[in-house]
C-alpha cells in the first residue's frame, strides 16, 4: 500500500506550503520563479530534510488570495522556466556565434569603442 504524499500543506497561519526538489528543479529556476510571483504573494524559502527540498511557503498579501491556485500556477511556471533554461544551455554556443557574427560584420573598430559619445567620429548626430 502506498502512502500519499500531499506536495501542499496548509500552515496554521492560513500560508500555504509546497516543497520543490532541488535534483528535478535548479535554484535558478525556483529563484526566477520566485520572483515573477512576489506581485502576488509573499514567498519564504527554507531547506528542509534531505538537503535537496526547499520548502516554499506563500503567505497572502490580500484576504481574498487564492493560494491554491497560486501554488498551482508556481509549479506550472516552474516547468517553464526549467525548460527555457534547458534550451538556453542547449542554444548558447549557437547564440555565441550569432552575436560574433553581428559583430564582426559590424565594422566597429577597437579604437571606436574606447571613443567619447561626444566626439562623434561617425558623423550620426548630422
């Protein structure tokens, strides 16, 4: 018989609890998570037992918050900011070239990037 595990716990202070794994989700993940909801609720990290669950808990900025879909919406947005990180790291040696190439067809010169603003050496305020 296996026992169920509820992923949310209601906290006496009507917060709200949910515990996230650190192997499945990076920290830099549950961070930019974190902070696209802070206009929503207040979050509070805290590690917990084993080392790699971080337990997060909301607690309400207005009475009429709706917790429940909050936390549902943070665990969906976790799956989507791990993703564009996966695809970042999978993309950045593509990227790095691009951005080499833009430069490089650019025609900036090393003496130009050290140039005051105000000099104006290509003409461009005329």
């Amino acid at each position: 018989m296996h026992e169920k595990i509820s992923w949310i716990q209601d906290v006496d202070d009507g917060s709200l609890c949910i515990a996230i794994d650190t192997k499945l989700y990076s920290l830099e993940a549950l961070f930019r998570v974190c902070y696209t909801f802070t206009d929503r609720c207040y979050l509070f990290l805290q590690p917990s037992d084993p080392a790699s669950i971080i337990q997060v808990k909301f607690s309400s900025k207005t009475p009429d918050a709706d917790l429940s879909g909050i936390a549902a919406e943070f665990s969906n947005e976790l799956i989507n900011q791990k993703v564009r990180i996966d695809v970042a790291a999978e993309t950045h040696a593509i990227r790095e070239l691009i951005v080499a190439q833009a430069f490089a067809e650019s025609g900036l010169d090393a003496e130009l990037s050290e140039a005051d603003y105000r000099d104006d050496p290509k003409g461009i305020a005329q």
